[in-house]
C-alpha cells in the first residue's frame, strides 16, 4: 500500500499534538518519575503551544490542498518561523493586560524564552518528519 506524500504530510501535522500527549499519558500510567524532565519540554510546549499550533497546524492543513508534495516539503522547512507570530499573539492573550503595565520587560522576557522553545522543538518536529520521509520513500510506501 502507498500513501500520497501530500497525505503523509497532512498526517504529520497532528505530531506536535500526538507526541506531547503520548510522553505524558505513558509516564503517567508507567509511573515514569525518572523521565518526566524529559518529557517535561514536550508536555509544557502542548500546554503553551498547544492553542496557537492547533490555529496554524489547521491553517497549513487547508493551505495544502491542490499543492504537491514537494511544494510542501518546502514550505514545512519555514513553518516554525511561519507559526512563530501566533504564539506570541498567544502569549500576549495570556498575560493581558500586562504587557502595557510595568511588566512589559517580564512579557518580551517570557515571549523570548518560549519563542526558542518553539523554534527548537518545531524543528525537530520538521527533521522527524522528513527523516520518516525519507525512510518511507525507500521502503517504497509513498508515491
């Protein structure tokens, strides 16, 4: 059987929301306790990230209708850059209305630290798919 790379990328979109989920329900039935500072990166980014990901994974979702494959390889190579603005206008929503009080060092502080987060760990996300991608096309599961 062989999937359409198009349709391989379409299901690739839902690891950012999968993998956090399956890293903490696992440690939790397991009672991991030595693994969740491990998991912990991947549990924190669904709990900030979760929302603006969700907007812009269904956003990327929709743009890839009628485009190739390779066309969205491409693309997936910027998509963390791309999402980067809604997790800041997230982050904002979430600190209201302190961004224009006192604390608005403590905000760009705040935005800054989970910006590197996101970019870190959407890149990972991004080489994990294409290394899958890779692999699937050798094995012949991908037209």
């Amino acid at each position: 059987m062989t999937v359409r790379t198009t349709t391989f990328y379409r299901w690739t979109l839902i690891l950012p929301l999968v993998i956090p989920i399956l890293a903490g329900v696992t440690i939790w039935i397991l009672q991991l306790e030595s693994f969740v500072l491990i998991a912990a990166p991947l549990i924190l980014s669904l709990s900030y990230g979760g929302v603006p990901y969700v907007i812009g994974g269904l956003a990327l979702f929709l743009w890839m209708r009628g485009k190739r494959g390779s066309e969205i390889g491409r693309i997936s190579y910027w998509a963390p850059v791309l999402l980067l603005p809604l997790l800041w206008l997230w982050m904002i929503a979430l600190t209201w209305p302190e961004p224009v009080r006192q604390e608005f060092r403590l905000v760009v502080s705040m935005i800054t630290y989970f910006s590197a987060w996101w970019l870190g760990l959407g890149y990972a996300y991004v080489a994990l798919i294409h290394i899958a991608r890779f692999a699937a096309e050798e094995l012949g599961w991908l037209s």
